[in-house]
C-alpha cells in the first residue's frame, strides 16, 4: 500500500514522446527500443509521467492533479496510486528511498 509520502523516480531506460495527440512510453532495453512494448498514456497519466522526478511526493502530484483536472482530492488520488501502480508494474518507475 502506498502512502501519500512516497516518492517515485523515472527509469531512465524510458523515452517519453508526445506525437500528434498521443502520448507514448518507449523503454529501451540493451540501447535497443524494445518496439514491443510502446505504452500509450491517456493526458492524465501523461501529467502524472512528467510530475515524477525523485522529489515530488504523491501528496504533491495530487494537488497539481487536483489543480490543473478540478477533480476531488480523493478521486486523484486514488487515479494516482492506480497509475503508479500500473508503472512501477511495468518497471517504468522506482520507488525512492526518503
């Protein structure tokens, strides 16, 4: 379970492109793009994708969430954790150790 501290941090095996309206995930494995595995992020989770930086907590990922979405703190968060998850999942991001 995750708490709103926690921190999480960018693979840096993972190209982030935005091209026409979507958003895509590349990771890169062995300095090959694995083209296999193009992940497509929705506006939300793209915001989420370049919120994360090592610093930002999910308390503060949410209130930009809030802010820039005007949806209920609840409601972001619970879309943040599930994002994250699917993320980390795919090993696309790490937790950091605060």
């Amino acid at each position: 379970m995750t708490t709103v501290n926690e921190v999480y941090q960018k693979s840096p095996d993972v190209i982030f492109r935005r091209v026409a309206d979507e958003y895509i995930l590349v990771p890169i494995r062995q300095k090959v793009v694995d083209l296999r595995s193009i992940y497509t992020l929705n506006e939300v989770s793209a915001f989420i994708w370049e919120l994360i930086d090592g610093k930002k907590s999910i308390s503060e990922i949410s209130d930009k969430i809030i802010e820039e979405f005007n949806v209920e703190p609840l409601q972001a968060e619970s879309d943040i954790r599930e994002i994250l998850l699917q993320l980390e999942t795919l090993s696309l991001i790490q937790k950091v150790d605060v």
